[in-house]
C-alpha cells in the first residue's frame, strides 16, 4: 500500500497542477477534475488535499456556470457521474510490478498484461505517458482477452476512449466504452445512447470520419472499436502553432485549409445521411500521422430532415436522455455544444432551428480558430461565452491576428460561414468547400482578385471624372488669368495685381489637385493590376491614361517622358494603339497645274542638322495616298517653266496630307524671295524659347517671303530717293544707335553711306577688312518700325508690288517649316550654326547677311536663328497670339508694341530659338531689330 499511496500522491501533484494551470484548456480541466473526483470517492485524500478538493469545486463552478455546495457527499456523487468520472484499475510504479487496490464492488482489472510507466515527470494526459489502465468489467470476446488495454486517450460525456491492442486483428484500435455508476452498472439511459451513437457512426462511412469495427452490448458490458488514429487532435496542432513549434514547418497556413476542406467533405455526407454533428471543433478532428483528418465523437449527433421524422423507438430515447443530462438550461431549450464554438441558435438552445447551417457555423468557428489561433468567441466565463455566441458578433480573422495576415478570401469565407443569420451563411458544407477548395486551387483567389480589380477601376472611374473636372477648372482658371493680364498692365501697383495673383494660385492649386488626381488614378490601375495582372479595364486604363501623356510629352517636344509614356502604353494597351503607335500616316499631292514631277526626301540628322535624305521619286501629279512612315520629309515639286517648290511635311501620327501646291513662275516670286506654300505648320510649344506659346496647328495661305533681311545698300537707297523729296524726313528714318548716335553720313558727292569704323571695331576688322565693303551687306539696324513701314511703302511704289510686314505666324513658319523644330535647321543647337553672341571669339558684333550657311530654313530662308530679329506686322500681347496687324498705311497707336522675331548678332542661345517672342514699342531702334520683306502671290 505505500507504493500505492505514493503512486497516488505523485498523481495527485500532477493532476492537481493541470487543473489550476491557467493555460489549460476548459477540456483537459474538467478531465483533471474529474479524475480528483474519484480519488476523493476512493479515499485516496489526504486533509489538505481535501481542502485542495473543495478550491476545486469552487472553481469548476465558475467554470461551468455551476455552484457546488462543499463538502456535500450527496451533490459530490451526482457531480462524480454528471462529470464522466473514471475509476482506477492500478498504477505501475515501476517495472512490470502489479500493485492491486481496493476498488468499488463489482470492478476488476483488465487480463494479466503490463504496461510500461511513463517517463519520470510526464504528463498524466499524454497518450502515450498514461499510468492509468480503465477500470470497469472485463472486456467479452469469442475467446479470452482479446483486447489489451494501453492508455485512456480521451473522455466524454458518458465515457472514455481507450488505446487497446486487438489480439485477433493484430492491430491497435480504440474502444469507447461507458462510465459506470455505483456498484459498477451502467445506466439503462447511457447503455443506449452509446448503442445509438455507435450505430449512427457506423452508417456514415466516408474517408474523413472514423470509421466503427464492431459494436458488443449484453448484460454486462456494452462497447464499441474504431479505428485507432495515431497522430493529433487539430486543437494540439493549434496550440503546438501557437507556442511557435516544429508544427509550422508540417502544417502550414495552405495544409491547415485543406484539412477544413476534407472536414467539410465529411460533414456533407453526414448532412446527405440525414445527420448533424452539433459539436464541431478542432478537438474533434484528428489529423493521423500520415495525414489522414477525421472527424471524431458524434456523440451529439441528431438526425434532421425526413430521417428524423422516421426516428426510431432507440433514437427517440437517446433525444429524450441527451436533453435532461444538460446542466446548462435556457428558458428557450436545451443547449448543445462547446460554449466557444456555438451558433446563436444553439446558444438561444432553439432545439428546432438545428439544421445542417448550424454545422456549416461550426466549420467556420473551426476554421476561425485554425487562421487566428483563437476561438470565435472570447469570455472567462460560460456565462461571457454563452452571451456572446447568443449575440453573434465574431471580430474578423484579420483583426484578431493581424500578425498573420490572413488572406481576405479566407476570412471573407470565415465571415459568411459564421453569420448570425442562417440564411446569411453557406447554405451547405458542401458549397463551403467548393469555396475553400476553390481558394486552395487559386480559381476562388482569381474570382476573389477580379472583383477586386473590377472594384478599383470603378474607383478609377470616379477618378477620371474627377480628372475631366479638374482640367475644365483648370481651364477656366487659364482664361480668367488671361483676362486679368490683359486688365492690368506690368508697371501698375500690386492692389491691382492681387485679383491676377489670386487667380494664378488657384490655378497652382488646380494643377496640384489634377497632379495628385492622376498619380491616385494610376495608382487605382496598378493596385488592380496587383489582384489581376491581365485584368482588361485596368490595362486600358493605364493605356489610355499614358497615351494622354504620351501625346503631350511629342507635343511639348520632350523625349525622354515621350520614352517613358510610350513605353507605357506599348505595356498595356493590348493593340488597341498598335495603328496610333506606329504612326502611319498617307500625303495625297495635287498641283495646280498638274504634271508635276514629286520627290520625297526623309529628313536625316547629320552632325546636328537636318538634311534631305535621298530622294524618292513619288511620281507626276496628280498622286494618289500613299501610306508614310511617321518622321519629317521634304518634297520638291518640280514642274516644268516654274520655280522648284520645297515643301516640308511632318507625318504625326495617322496625319492625312492632301497637298494642294501651286506653282508659280520665277517671275511671279521674284529675285530673292522665297515660295512658302500654304498649308498648315507646329507653332509655338517650345518651353525653353522665350514668351513661347502653347503649341497649335495654325493654316496659312501661301506667301513669299525675302531670302535676307533687308541690308544697308536696300536701305540707303532709301534714304537717298527719299533725301531728293523730303531732306527733313530722310534725317529722321537715319539708322542710328542710341550711344553712338546715326549708323551712317552722307559722303562726298551727298550719298549715304554705312560708317565702317563704328559697325566694325576691334578685332573683326582682320575678318572684314576696310575698302571691301561689308559694311553695305550688313542687315539695315536701328531702324524703328515706322522706318520700316516707311521703307516698304517707298518700296511697294518704287516696283508696283504690294510688300509687307511678315506676321509673326508667318515669320515663324518660314522659319522653322510644319515638324515643330526649334532652330531653323533642327533641333540642335550649335553657336557656329547662325549669327549670335558666342558665334566667334572676338567681341560679338554685326557681320553681313548669308555668312551663316547653316542658318537656313526647310524653304531656304536664310538668317533666322541670328543676325538681326526681324519686325512684324502683328501687335504684341502678353501670353497669346496676335490678334491684330498693321499694313502699310494704318495709323498705329502710341501705346502698342508690335512683335519681332528671331535672334541677333548679340543674342543667348534661347533667343535664337524659333518660337522667341518680343516686342518693341514702334518708334523704338534697336542695333539687333531689322526687318525684311513679305509679298502675297498675285
């Protein structure tokens, strides 16, 4: 007996440690309690541990929403076999010793076999370290001892599970097998509730539930096999997850879903079988060593729907027993279930409503835990966990574990699965697995990233209205700081400015605000191109947005965002800007009159410049549409008895050109003038030229325009005619400079004549030499545009011919032709290419006209980039294009500014540009304004 008494003091530290563990699960508590119920009835105590018993008590009724009365024999019985208490066969301390105890009448061990005790200070709940044999009456087989018993694996309500070795079958199976009452019977009510549920497992035979090998009910003994699963509850690999075990390496987040899924598989059959579970949760799933998952103790099994309404005379008892063995009552009904995992009608005990949803409820509290770790509801108390499985409220997966980071499908699948509303659930546990199942092979993710494209291109969507929105305000703002330029004029006090300066900062803001819009807007595509990387709206989208800015960064002439947004599209927009993208576009030529013969040169980059490439011969006009790869060319039209006819072409993207080009004679255009045909041409759009407008294609009608500007001999032929009319005004039209005072003096026989000594100084005297007479070839300066205007009229009476000023329009297409460039001979800009300040290494100053070959214009202008900016017949005003002009002989108002164009000899590099603005006031000179001449076609 002492060996027994020591044998059973070492269980009593042990048991009694697990159940005041607060770490302990509710389960394994009510297990430890009720195991300390028996020694107490064994009389196995001692005092104190007595006491330790009634703390206990104490405990197990907050535990279970009970009150215990202490020390009451009567309520401790009734509480000893409410519990499923266990009685002890005998404990092997060591070896293979047998050590028998008294025992209540009527029970005896189990055969002659030993089990080997557990390791020094294992756990009395591990299978595997048990020192317990179960009590109870011997086990019948056709023969003797068929089945040795090796450990207690589990407890229920009515009874135990136990490891026993089938000496028949040599195999391992498990028996479940009633607890007994006093004087070792089994109660009547037990008997068949443990006859039914063996039944009812045994029909159900499925994979994933375990299945039953043999039922042995007589007199003495009822009890049933199954299979014997070796491996653990789901419930412990949680907890083995949790506590940061090997376990993660086995069951990953992907193979704890498809062990939900085979669950749900089993319980569909069960529910196609006419059966629900009730009691669903991990600690009822085992996942076998070698993967196999079952679904365990059926004990709270009911049948539904017709199988009910045909239920026999043995299930009818096993309701009617099942319902008054409840300790936890409501006024509603009876309920049922595990208080962490219950659906709102078991909870409510709404006996009625039970059907196959209530299962798919638990499927999701199981899964909930096996994603978080965690039951779906949380409370210290039966009490605290029954109010909330009745109120329904689960927190979402995702924020109960945010650590982790669980993916959306699968707590949206949660979610429904566990909704308060029944209806709102899966309505079967079949359609929950083919979810999950569709989760696991990727078509529920892709359904799942679809929708959530499609949700952010509809946020897109909302976006680009807000864009359009934007730009008309934007646009508005534009016009309105338009008109509060043209309101108030540069030299005027800042309180008449604030209204401008308003209106500027809330164009800054609407640029902001349209900037933000777009990065948010591509934003929205590619975080749908996140979820579904082939997702259509999304692609277009971002095909249609880079488009937009594709087209801007040409427009602006800016290559390296033109690179970037192409590049963009071509990514996305699965052929819908393939035509736009390529650029094609076709030129139709007619000539008036036709016959003639039409060369194609494409423009060709050559150290810097754009030269014609060689020439191909298109045919005689008139000549059909011909496609044309995008790029810029130069067409010579060449017809018999007239002047070649250069005309420059830009192909943009899907560009038409109809040309319609007439010829004219030479005499017609006359000795150093230039044929620019009409037609339309890229003005303006150069951010880096001086006061350059926004880009527009302006259409012109054809004009001819002076190859030079007009020199000093043309001038001071001038001066002389006019000198023999009117002396007075002919001193007043002097060139003159501001410092130095007249640009020329009358010589000796009353001519005027250029000063050499004051338009060449210093060391460009070596490169234009005295006595040659460069000076008369310089380009007229210091001239007003009065000069000018006087000039042309002497001119236009002199020959019969109507000249004029150039518009600035037509100034800046004779300068730079239809492809937009920026210098008159490309797009690249060298200080040897044309007349400007950095141009030689002496002090800069005037040099004669045509010097600078390669300051030459597609028609053949000459001396646009630099020399002297020439004057125009337009008016100046601020931030938009002329709308107004003067010809020869209006009347011009003191407080205009008319526009010139072009650079000078002394000008910086953004002057020389062909886009430049400027503006004088007209009775205004200049040592870098001249002018030179326009003609209209006859």
């Amino acid at each position: 007996m002492a060996e027994g008494e020591e044998a059973f003091r070492r269980l009593w530290e042990s048991w009694q440690s697990e159940f005041f563990d607060e770490g302990v699960s509710l389960e394994r508590r009510r297990q430890a309690f009720t195991l300390l119920l028996r020694l107490a009835e064994g009389g196995f105590l001692l005092p104190e541990q007595k006491e330790r018993m009634t703390q206990c008590i104490e405990a197990l009724g907050e535990i279970f929403g009970e009150v215990f009365t202490r020390h009451d024999p009567a309520s401790l019985g009734t509480l000893l076999r409410e519990a499923s208490s266990v009685t002890v066969s005998r404990i092997e301390p060591s070896g293979n010793r047998e050590t028998e105890f008294p025992f209540p009448p009527g029970e005896r061990r189990l055969g002659k076999r030993s089990v080997q005790p557990p390791a020094e200070g294992g756990s009395v709940f591990e299978a595997s370290t048990f020192r317990l044999h179960s009590a109870g009456a011997p086990i019948p087989r056709l023969g003797e001892e068929r089945y040795t018993i090796q450990a207690i694996i589990g407890q229920g309500g009515m009874g135990e599970i136990v490891k026993a070795f089938d000496h028949d079958m040599g195999r391992f199976v498990a028996i479940k097998r009633p607890f007994r009452g006093e004087e070792g019977k089994i109660d009547e009510n037990v008997r068949i509730a443990l006859l039914w549920e063996a039944r009812l497992t045994g029909q159900l035979e499925h994979p994933n539930i375990v299945p039953v090998h043999e039922v042995v009910s007589n007199d003495r003994e009822i009890y049933y096999t199954m299979r014997f699963v070796e491996g653990r509850s789901l419930q412990e690999i949680i907890e083995e997850i949790k506590r940061g075990a090997d376990a993660t390496r086995h069951f990953t987040p992907f193979r704890l879903v498809q062990i939900i899924a085979q669950v749900c598989q089993a319980i569909h059959f069960a529910h196609e079988s006419g059966v629900i579970h009730r009691d669903l949760k991990p600690a009822n799933i085992m996942v076998g060593k070698y993967g196999e998952v079952l679904v365990m103790d059926w004990g709270l099994a009911r049948l539904i729907g017709s199988r009910r309404r045909t239920l026999s005379r043995l299930g009818a008892c096993v309701e009617r027993f099942r319902e008054s063995r409840s300790i936890r009552e409501t006024v509603e009904g009876t309920i049922k279930g595990t208080p962490a995992y219950l659906s709102p009608e078991q909870a409510f005990g709404e006996i009625e409503r039970l059907d196959r949803r209530t299962d798919v409820f638990l499927l999701g509290a199981t899964l909930y835990e096996t994603l978080t770790g965690c039951p779906p509801y949380e409370g210290r108390t039966f009490t605290e966990l029954l109010a909330a499985a009745r109120m329904g409220r689960i927190v979402p997966p995702s924020e109960r574990a945010p650590e982790r980071k669980i993916h959306p499908i699968l707590e949206e699948i949660v979610l429904k699965a566990t909704a308060a509303d029944p209806e709102a659930r899966y309505q079967s546990a079949q359609e929950m697995f083919e979810e999950i199942q569709a989760f696991l092979d990727g078509s529920r993710e892709k359904r799942f990233r679809r929708m959530q494209a499609a949700k952010l291109c509809e946020e897109a969507e909302r976006l680009k209205v807000t864009c359009r929105r934007i730009s008309e305000e934007l646009q508005h703002a534009g016009e309105e700081i338009d008109a509060q330029n043209d309101a108030v004029r540069p030299w005027e006090p800042i309180e008449k400015k604030r209204s401008l300066w308003a209106a500027e900062d809330r164009a800054r803001k609407l640029e902001e605000a349209l900037a933000r819009t777009l990065s948010d807007l591509e934003a929205k595509y590619q975080a749908a191109l996140g979820f579904d990387p082939s997702f259509p709206a999304a692609r277009e989208g971002l095909a249609d947005l880079h488009w937009e800015q594709f087209r801007h960064a040409e427009a602006a002439r800016d290559p390296m965002d033109a690179v970037y947004h192409r590049g963009r599209v071509e990514q996305f927009h699965d052929g819908k800007y393939a035509r736009l993208l390529a650029g094609d576009g076709s030129l139709a030529v007619a000539t008036h009159p036709p016959g003639a013969r039409v060369f194609l040169h494409p423009y060709r980059e050559c150290d810097r410049i754009l030269v014609p490439g060689e020439a191909c011969d298109l045919g005689t006009t008139p000549l059909p549409p011909r496609s044309l790869p995008r790029g810029s060319y130069l067409l010579s039209v060449k017809g018999q008895g007239f002047r070649d006819v250069a005309y420059p072409i830009s192909i943009r993207r899907n560009d038409v050109w109809k040309l319609e080009v007439r010829l004219y004679r030479e005499a017609d255009i006359g000795e150093g003038f230039v044929y620019i045909p009409g037609g339309s041409f890229l003005a303006g759009g150069d951010g880096n030229a001086y006061e350059s407008l926004p880009p527009l294609n302006l259409d012109l009608p054809s004009f001819f325009i002076a190859e030079f500007p007009v020199t000093f001999e043309e001038y001071l032929e001038f001066l002389d005619d006019l000198e023999g009319r009117s002396p007075e005004e002919a001193v007043l039209r002097i060139p003159r400079n501001r410092s130095t005072g007249p640009l020329c003096r009358k010589d000796a026989r009353g001519r005027w004549v250029p000063i050499y000594e004051i338009l060449f100084e210093g060391d460009i005297r070596r490169r234009y030499p005295p006595g040659e007479g460069h000076e008369w070839r310089l380009p007229v300066i210091g001239v007003s545009w009065y000069d000018a205007m006087a000039y042309i009229a002497w001119r236009s009476e002199k020959e019969g011919v109507s000249y004029r000023l150039p518009t600035e329009e037509e100034w800046e297409k004779a300068a730079r032709g239809t492809d937009g460039r920026f210098f008159p001979w490309g797009d690249h800009f060298d200080a040897t290419f044309c007349k400007m300040l950095h141009s030689r290494p002496e002090r800069a100053q005037p040099e004669p006209a045509g010097v600078f070959e390669k300051d030459r214009s597609p028609y053949g202008v000459r001396d646009m980039a630099g020399g002297v900016r020439d004057w125009t017949s337009s008016v100046y005003e601020r931030r938009r294009r002329a709308t107004r002009t003067f010809q020869p002989g209006e009347s011009v108002e003191e407080q205009v500014s008319c526009v010139f164009r072009g650079g000078s000899w002394n000008s910086s590099i953004r002057s020389t540009r062909c886009a430049n603005r400027d503006a004088l006031s007209p009775a205004a000179r200049s040592t870098t304004v001249g002018f030179r001449l326009v003609k209209d076609p006859g």
